[in-house]
C-alpha cells in the first residue's frame, strides 16, 4: 500500500515537471519555424524517458524484495521439513 503511494507520488511529479518544462518551451517559440515543435518532441522524450527508468528502478527494487523473501520463505520450509 505505501509503495502505492510512492508510485502515484512520483508520477505526479514527473507530471509536474513534464508540464513546467512544456510551459518553458512553449513560452520560448516566438517564431514560426519548421522545427518549432523540436522542443515540445524533446520535452516529451525527456519526461517519458525519465519516467520509464523510474518505472524500472522501482521495478528491480520490489524484484529484489521478492527474491530476498523467497529465499526467506524457501529457508524456513527446510527447518520445517527438518523438524
């Protein structure tokens, strides 16, 4: 459930800076080019990127949770098996 929260939390705050950083390019574009949208595509990049390894980093830590409790869980059979 509190990991929950931490995710929730953290993608609310990628959105955050996801629409500050959209805002900031937008205000930037005064003229009209045909690469005016090149800032919006690297915004975009940038937020979903560093979305996507937040998303991983959080992945490979409830990963190695999952493992250090199976391990746990594996050792306490074999007592109850030895008894």
């Amino acid at each position: 459930m509190k990991s929950t929260r931490k995710f929730k939390s953290i993608y609310i705050y990628i959105l955050l800076i996801g629409i500050s950083l959209f805002n900031l390019a937008a205000s930037h574009s005064e003229t009209v080019e045909s690469n005016q949208y090149l800032e919006y595509l690297f915004v975009a990049y940038t937020v979903t990127w560093l979305g996507f390894f937040i998303y991983l980093f959080f992945i490979s830590k409830k990963q190695k949770e999952l493992k250090n409790e199976l391990e746990f869980l594996s050792k306490e059979l074999e007592k109850q098996k030895e008894k």
